[in-house]
C-alpha cells in the first residue's frame, strides 16, 4: 500500500451574511474569533495525512455590513499568517471557511477581495477549496481564485457540517490524485429571498436533488447551486451554478443543464407556507385550534441580516384587543434592547416598568414603541443575549435581550418560562422554521414585516445589482447561460 504524501493546508476565513438593508455594522464585539488549535477543533475529521495550519477565523451571526477596521484587521492577520506559513514551508492547499454573503463598508465582493488576497501570497499552483452557505454570491473574482467550491445542498443548512467535509475531503482527494480542477461558472439573474427556496419544497427540493447524481459523474468532482443573497445591494447578488471536475465538456453541459432549470423554474418559487402582513397573521393565529402555532416576523430575522431591532410586530400585538387585555396570550421573540433590559434588570423581578423598546441599532430612524407592564422573567448573563428579559403587558410577553440573539428552539423559550404550546401564538424573528421549531408546530404563518430583511425584494429599493434580474425587469428575456469554464 503507497502511503500518501503528508501535504500541508491552511485553514481560514471570515463568515458572515450582511444586510446592506440594515442599519446594524457588524465589528469585533460581534464576531467569534479562533485561531490555533481552537480553529481546528471546529472541525470533526481532518484528513490524517495532513499537517492543517489554521490561521485564523472570524464568525458572526448575520447581521449589518461589516465595518471596515474589523474586515482590514482579520483580513491582514489571516495573510499575514498564510505569508509566513508558506515561507516556512511551501503550502499545498488553502481551505477557506466562509458564508459568501458578507458585505463590508466600501469593499465591494468581500469574499472575492479576501480570495484574490490569498492567491496573491500563495501563486497559481497552490489548491485552494472553499465552503459556502447556498444564501452566498459567487463573483467572477471568486471563482478565479478558488479551484474547488462547494455548497450546502438543505435549507435549512442541517448539512453544513456535510458541506465543510465535503469541502475538505475534496481538496485532500485531488492532491492525492494530482488532479488539477476546472470549474464551470454561470449565473442565473435572479433575485430570491431564501424563505422562497427551501428544500423541503419544490422547486428547490428538485433542483438541488439533481447534484448528488451530477457528482458522482465520471469527470465531475462537485456540483453546487447557489441561491444568492438578496438583501444586499451588489453586482454578485443573483443566483449561481459551480460544476468542477476534469471533463470539460461534461461540466460545462452540467452547469448550463442546472442554470436553465434554475431560470426556468423562476416563476414557482414561493414561501413553505401561508404569508400575510402581520394583522392578518394575528387575527389567523388566534382563529386558529391548534398550538403551538408561530407567526414568522420574517423582515427583521436577525440569521438573515435583520437588525434585531424592528418592533413593527409588537405594536400590532399591543394593538389586538384581544391581547390587550389578556384575554389571548402572545410571545414576541424578540427584541434587542440594552437600555430597556438594564431598566428592567434594576427593577428586578415582578417590577412595572414603562421602557423603550425598538430602534437601538438604528432602524426607521431609531424609532421605538412604548412598553408598560411587568417583568415576568430575568436570565443573566446569556452567552448570545447577554442578560436577557421578558416584560408581560396584558396577554403580550415581549423577550427583550442586551444583544441580538435568535430563537431556534424550544429551549430558548422554556429557559425564560415559556411555553409556545401554552400561549395562543409564538412570534420569532426568522424566516421559514428551524428544524426544532417547524417540528414542535401546529400552525405556522409567515409574516411580511419591515425590516432589512424585507421579503417583498422590489420595495427594498436596490440600485447596485447589475441589471436587468427578476423579480426586479420580470419582463426580461432568456438569458445566455453558456458557462465560463476556468482552469487551475
């Protein structure tokens, strides 16, 4: 048995998925960063047969546009780190962890800027893979600096950690192989929010069905589909198809194969489940038997780039008679709310309280809403929200933390003592339901609420994206999708 050659890989990245919509800046109190053995450690199975280098990596929950000091620092530790790694002995490949929807003050295709950083250190031989979310934007300067590009295949992203490995693995198998990868690169011009493209639905459940038989083609090492990222204002925002492999033709086929279909389909692309402005998803929900029962705030879902800070919904919830009163019971997750949570905190448990609530990070101008009523639960010191409260007005529990957070799982809710099966309806700040939470629901209503992560694209008002692109010119004609095929 040939033992194979111990090659040497760096390890690296910045993953965030930016809002240019967004009032919020993403900067170093919102980023994790690791470096050594504690980047490794992210990892599950790194090949055996390889010295892995981490340098470093940064990662955030999504958010706003990322501000430029953070971006130049990391950006100069991890080439900094890659330069000295490579001269004191030559690198053979380069892995980078990133989403590919980040968005940073005047930086224009961040991940495309951070790749060409990368190729500039390391030369054209040196292998270079990546893993993306399907929610990231592939740029022509991306996909020249990257031999092997990859990305998740589930939304909701349950196969990330798949997709990282896959990434990994296929990186390690060609310098085993000596495989040299070409890529074939197409865009499709769609604008499309993910809540319209999960794969438990068609048609998105069909089209990314298509990659794993595509893969296990003789000639092909990898098939991807991106959806893009919509709620930034760039040239790269539009869907994208990626087949590498070493049979030109056969890729190049492949990835038009997919484009046209992705383009074709266009038009059928629509949300898991019943939309309505929020009124109408209240007065549905409170109809409604069943519970528990979830209304998605869907345009200020902070795992999208939603600030976080959007009370658009609570006002509607204060609002219903109904909930007002008490005589129906609402959750609202949630709310960042430093000042309002430092009062409420002071005030301790049981307390009333009048606070402010909504606008912190400067949505609609920093406008807030008024909250009276009591705090009906405390939680210190929550690894993502910091010190974390819940002020009961009438039937309304509005969970208000210090830093943004999200609300993935029942847990989240029972830590503060709520219970989505003991209040008529749940609302959180997401888009299409989490695997814990679209397990757990009985009903589900996807809210259209403002936010900077608005799921009507065409009021947003983006003016960078190249046009034209659908749903913006819905009148455009077919497009060429003759791929660009690239070499390494």
């Amino acid at each position: 048995m040939i033992t194979p050659k111990r090659w040497r890989i760096a390890v690296g990245g910045i993953h965030i998925e930016s809002s240019t919509f967004s009032p919020h800046r993403a900067g170093h109190d919102d980023f994790t960063v690791t470096r050594g053995a504690e980047l490794l450690a992210r990892y599950s199975a790194l090949a055996e047969h390889v010295e892995w280098v981490p340098l470093v990596h940064a990662r955030a929950l999504p958010g706003g546009a990322v501000t430029a000091d953070f971006f130049r620092e990391t950006t100069a530790e991890l080439i900094d780190g890659l330069t000295a790694a490579h001269a004191e002995a030559p690198l053979d490949g380069v892995y980078l962890d990133i989403h590919g929807a980040m968005s940073v003050e005047n930086v224009p295709d961040a991940e495309g800027h951070l790749a060409k950083a990368v190729r500039d250190v390391i030369g054209a031989g040196v292998l270079v893979s990546a893993s993306m979310d399907p929610h990231g934007n592939v740029s022509r300067r991306l996909v020249d600096n990257v031999d092997l590009l990859t990305s998740h295949r589930m939304s909701p992203h349950e196969d990330s950690p798949l997709t990282i490995q896959r990434a990994q693995d296929k990186l390690v198998a060609c310098l085993d192989d000596g495989v040299r990868p070409q890529r074939a690169w197409v865009t499709v011009p769609v604008l499309l929010p993910g809540e319209k493209a999960c794969t438990r639905d068609e048609p998105a459940k069909g089209l990314y069905g298509r990659l794993p038989a595509i893969e296990a083609l003789d000639g092909v090492i990898d098939a991807a589909i991106w959806i893009g990222y919509a709620w930034a204002d760039e040239p790269r925002c539009r869907a994208a198809v990626v087949v590498s492999g070493t049979d030109t033709d056969l890729i190049a086929a492949k990835a038009e194969e997919l484009a046209a279909a992705w383009w074709a389909a266009r038009g059928d692309f629509a949300f898991s489940t019943t939309s309505a402005d929020a009124d109408s998803a209240i007065s549905a929900a409170l109809a409604a038997n069943e519970r528990p029962f979830f209304i998605s705030d869907s345009g200020d879902n902070p795992t999208a780039g939603g600030s976080g800070d959007v009370p658009h919904t609570l006002t509607r919830l204060l609002a219903h008679p109904a909930l007002a009163s008490g005589e129906a019971t609402a959750v609202w997750a949630s709310c960042v709310a430093p000042a309002a949570v430092a009062t409420c905190v002071e005030a301790g448990l049981g307390a009333r309280v009048d606070v402010r609530v909504g606008g912190e990070l400067g949505y609609d101008g920093g406008a807030s809403v008024a909250l009276s009523g009591e705090v009906t639960s405390i939680l210190r010191d929550d690894p993502t929200g910091g010190d974390i409260v819940v002020v009961t007005s009438g039937g309304v529990h509005a969970v208000l933390t210090a830093r943004r957070k999200p609300y993935h799982y029942i847990s989240d809710f029972t830590a503060l003592g709520l219970d989505p099966s003991g209040v008529d309806v749940t609302v959180v700040k997401i888009g299409y339901l989490v695997p814990d939470l679209f397990d757990a629901a009985k009903g589900w209503i996807l809210g259209l609420t403002p936010g900077g992560v608005d799921q009507d694209i065409v009021r947003l008002g983006h003016v960078g994206v190249e046009r034209p692109i659908f749903p913006l010119d819905e009148t455009m004609t077919d497009p060429d999708f003759t791929p660009v095929v690239l070499s390494s």
